[in-house]
C-alpha cells in the first residue's frame, strides 16, 4: 500500500488532494493542527474507499515539527506533500516580527524538518512536493513575509531535488496561483475569489506530477486562472 503524506490536510487545496489521492490501495496521512478538520477529510477520504490517518501536529515551532514528524515517520513514506502554509499580509512597517518568525516557520523551517524525518524512509521512486507560490514569480506588494518563505521553500527545494536525485526520489515544485480557500478570511483586503482556482484544480495539477512513471520527473508544474492571479 502506498502511503502519502500530506500537511495542511484539514481544509482546501490539502483536503481536495487528499480526495483525489484516495483509493483502495493507498493510505493517506493526513497533517495538520485542525482535528476536527481533519476528522472531516479523514471521513470523506475514507468514503471513497481510500484508507486515512491523522496526525495532529503544530508546525508553528521546532518541537511541535519534530513530534509531527516521528509520527509520520513510523512507516515508510512513498509521497510528502508540504502544502501547509501561512500567508502574514501587510505592509513591510507594519509587519511583526513574530509574523515573519512563523511564516519562516511553518513555511519554511517546518518543510526541512519533515523531509529529513521522511528521506530515510523514502524508496526509489518515492516523491516530495513542495506547494510553492505564483509569488514566487510575480511581486505583491504587502506579502513580504510571504514571498520571502517560498522563495526559501523554493532555494531548499532546488538543493534537494539534486541531492536525492541519485536515490531515485523525485522532488516536485508545485507553484500554485491564488486558490478560493478559507486562507482568504484572514487575509486583509478585498480579494475576487470567484475568480480564483478552486481547490480540486490545484490538487488535480499536484497529483498529475505525483501519478507519473517512477522514471518520470516533473520538476515543476504551474497552475492559475485564465482571469489573473489575484
């Protein structure tokens, strides 16, 4: 049975992957802080014959990362999908210190600590994704704290991907354009999310490079609306 990690699972892009990794012969370790959420998407995955764990975990700390970790890597981990993430909007003058600290963390330092847990029990053929950013590739202003974490993301992923390359393991960038997601309501501003991706769309994408021949590399993979990124 294939076992796919996934952080961030209680809600949007995390859950909807989760949903289209579903079936009978994978098992999907679903991450996050949300139990209740994550009950949710344990009970929708299961619904459709797929087979779900949770791992309740708190990736806002050093600590809260590593205790997330030993439990994912119990077993061995065919898929990792660090989709969980912070987006602290606000001019640079206002912005906290705090706020910068967790999107470094949760975005950033949490990733590292996972994929460390996971590499020993990762097999040829195994993959990581990395959810990226359409910010990556295009500035906003007010989301420095943001940018700044995915182009770190980005800098650790590109490392990584040559370092297990030689193992066999794929290493997958995902830069995901802005997805209509509860994120937004805690977003200063007045966002159009009619215009925005759905979830299911940006898992669709996600699963695409995932699903791939173990020979195949799908080093990166863009998704966004026809309408714009934001």
């Amino acid at each position: 049975m294939q076992r796919c990690v996934i952080t961030g699972a209680s809600r949007g892009i995390g859950r909807a992957l989760a949903l289209r990794l579903a079936q009978v012969d994978r098992e999907i370790v679903l991450v996050g802080r949300n139990e209740e959420g994550l009950r949710e998407t344990q009970r929708l995955v299961e619904g459709k014959g797929g087979g779900a764990v949770v791992v309740v975990g708190r990736l806002e700390s050093v600590p809260g990362a590593e205790d997330a970790a030993k439990k994912i890597a119990g077993g061995r981990v065919d898929v990792l999908v660090n989709n969980a993430g912070v987006s602290n909007v606000g001019p640079i003058g206002e912005l906290t210190a705090a706020q910068w600290e967790e999107a470094l963390m949760v975005n950033v330092t949490a990733p590292f600590v996972l994929v460390k847990a996971v590499l020993p029990k990762m097999a040829a053929g195994s993959t990581i994704v990395n959810v990226l950013s359409v910010a990556n590739k295009v500035t906003f202003p007010n989301w420095a704290a943001y940018t700044m974490s995915k182009a770190a993301l980005e800098g650790f992923s590109r490392v990584l991907r040559e370092e297990v390359r030689p193992q066999g393991i794929r290493v997958v960038d995902a830069y995901i354009a802005a997805t209509d997601t509860e994120l937004w309501e805690a977003v200063p501003g007045e966002w159009k999310r009619e215009g925005m991706l759905r979830p299911a769309e940006a898992a669709e994408a996600i699963a695409y490079a995932i699903e791939r021949p173990n020979s195949v590399l799908v080093e990166s993979i863009s998704v966004g609306s026809l309408g714009g990124n934001l």
